[in-house]
C-alpha cells in the first residue's frame, strides 16, 4: 500500500480509519438511507462494526457520520467497503443530485400532508 | 420500540444510547436546508421542529489549489472543514425529511453547491437587526435556481420592528418569494415555515407540470 496522508483535517486518526484513502463514494447522499445486510463480525474495524449496529435499523449517511463523529467524507469512504462487500444495502434519495430534477407535485403533496399532521 | 431489536445485546439497543431509529420502512430521504448568519436561530428552529434532539457533523472539503507556497512548491491542495447541524422529521412510514442549519457566509458556497445538491429547497432565516447576512445567501440561492422562502425571526429586543413590506424592499426580494414571520423557538411557528416553503414548491410544481 503506498503510504500517503490523508486529506482530512486530522491526518493521524483519519488515516487510520480510511487505511490512507482519501476518494469516497459519491454515489452516498447525505440523505441515503443505509440497511445493514449482516451482523458484524469478529476481525472487522470497529468504524464498520458501529455502522452495521446502527444500520440495523435505516440510518441517514448524515446521522452515521454524527453518531461516529467522522467527517462525511471519511462515513463515505467505510460505507464503500461495507457496499462492496454485501454488507450492507443503500437506499438512495429519489431527487437526484442534479439540478434538473424537480419534486413532482404527488410527491410534495405527501411532504404537505405529513408536515401538516405533525 | 418495536420487538425487532428484542434479540440485540443492550449495548448495541439504540434507545439505551438515547438514538431513535427510523422505522424498517423507511426507504426516501429528502432535505431541507436552513440558511442565515451566526445566532439567527438555525439550530433553534431545527430543534423546535425535529424528532430527535439536533445533531452535528462535519464535512471536510479539498478543493484543488492553484498557488504556489513561500518554497516554491506548488500547494496541490486547501482543505476547510465547515460543520452543521440537523434535525429529522419521520414524514410518513416511507418518508424522512432532514433539516440541515447551515451559516451562509460567502466562504461556505462552494460547500453548499456540492452538499446541499437535492434539496426540495431553503429558508433563509432573517435577523432584521443584521439583515447583511441575507443578502448573500439569498443572491446565491437565487443563482443556483433553488426555490426558497424567507423567515424573519423576530427577536425580542428588535425595537425597530420592521414590517415585512420594508424587509421585503431591504432585501430586494421579488413578490414570488414568499416572506413571513416566525418564531424559531416555537414549534407550530416553525412548521408554519416549514409548510409554507412547501407550499411554495408545491405551486411551482403545479405551474411546471401545467405547462409543458
Ligand atoms: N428572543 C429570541 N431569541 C432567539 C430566537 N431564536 C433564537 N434565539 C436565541 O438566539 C441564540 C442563537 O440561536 P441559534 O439557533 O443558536 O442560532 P444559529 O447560530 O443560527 O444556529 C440562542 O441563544 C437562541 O436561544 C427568537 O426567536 N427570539
Ligand atoms: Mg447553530
């Protein structure tokens, strides 16, 4: 593995974390809820085994990197692995990334009346 | 909570580490964002709406660097780490609506465009006695074509108390975005401008989806 620092702010425990990687996977929105597909297991790193505990149930990208206080970036990074492994599922935002993608009417009127009965 | 976590060891029971999970249901997430200068009330109105009690977190940005350093060595790379906080609303069975409290000063916007992609839109929050602060993250938004609405939090101590036709003039606003009062602190106020941004996408959608 070539040994180069990561860009994360706190290199020392960033870099321990990500094993030196620095690229995420983008395809993980904020909002992407991820399912945990598996109960961790002995050997594994302890940043994926908190993850698959909090993925029992379906936990925002955003609410992981909280509970881990990682920064996003780095949540990215772990749940690559998880993701390519089958260890866990991702359920992505409908509303793309791009800006072209409008909220149709049905689904704000769902918004709407879920606000509302709040 | 449900019997789907009777089996896990307590240790690992969200409700023992004070967590609320989502329901197993739970399949669309979709976001809000909440902009305005330091101490408008970001948090507190994230609060007053949320479900959980707000969370912060951080995102750590590199951006691609074009200067040269004191050495002669080119500085490939600057890296900023801006934090925010956020609140959840479970919607319904199947939808969860995140609400992110982010500071809208100019130095964030590169951070913003990228996090923030996806949103239904924003509430620019307003403090009247610092109204300077909006000026840019409304300009912005504008820009970007995400649509918004404007809540004028007001403070207490606020002894000019202007009305929103003046704010509205003071900040250059356009008719179609919408403008209200709010109390950040109080929760039905903050549904009311949560429901009214809404609202307000909702007749654009209508508009689009009317004439194609
Ligand atoms: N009087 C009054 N105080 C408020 C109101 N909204 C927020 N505050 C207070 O203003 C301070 C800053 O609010 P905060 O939500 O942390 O601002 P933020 O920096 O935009 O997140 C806190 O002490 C709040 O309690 C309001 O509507 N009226
Ligand atoms: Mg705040």
């Amino acid at each position: 593995m070539t040994r180069r620092p990561v860009d994360t702010g706190a290199p020392d425990r960033l870099y321990t974390v990500t094993g030196g990687r620095s690229r995420a996977d983008d395809s993980f929105d904020l909002v992407t809820l991820v399912v945990g597909e598996c109960e961790p297991s002995a050997g594994m790193q302890s940043e994926h085994v908190r993850i698959l505990e909090l993925c029992r149930h379906p936990t925002a990208v955003v609410e992981l990197a909280a509970e881990l206080a990682l920064p996003i970036t780095v949540v990215r990074i772990l749940l690559g692995d998880l993701l390519a492994t089958g260890r866990i599922t991702a359920r992505h935002p409908r509303l793309g990334q791009s800006a072209a993608t409008h909220p149709d009417t049905a689904l704000l009127q769902e918004v709407l009346h879920g606000l509302r009965n709040l | 909570m449900g019997s789907a976590t009777s089996d896990t060891p307590a240790a690992a029971d969200p409700a023992a580490s004070g967590r609320t999970p989502l329901t197993h249901a739970a399949e669309t997430g979709l976001k809000i964002v909440v902009v305005g200068g330091f101490g408008v009330g970001k948090t507190t109105l994230v609060r007053s709406v949320s479900e959980i009690r707000p969370l912060n977190t951080e995102e750590v940005m590199t951006q691609a660097g074009v200067g040269v350093d004191e050495t002669g060595e080119v500085t490939a790379k600057t890296t900023t780490t801006v934090a925010f906080d956020f609140g959840r609303i479970s919607l319904n069975e199947r939808m969860v609506l995140y609400l992110f409290g982010a500071p809208g000063q100019e130095r964030f916007w590169f951070l913003w465009d990228r996090l923030f992609s996806g949103t239904l839109g924003a509430v620019v929050l307003v403090d009247t006695r610092r109204m300077d602060d909006s000026w840019y993250a409304i300009d912005r938004l504008e820009h970007h074509g995400t649509p918004f609405v404007v809540a004028v939090n007001r403070f207490d101590d606020d002894a000019a108390r202007h009305s929103l036709d003046e704010i509205r003039l003071a900040l250059a606003l356009p008719d179609r975005v919408p403008l209200i009062d709010c109390d950040a602190r109080v929760r039905t106020s903050g549904k009311h401008v949560l429901v009214t941004l809404v609202d307000h996408l909702y007749q654009l959608a209508l508009a689009q989806e009317g004439a194609p």
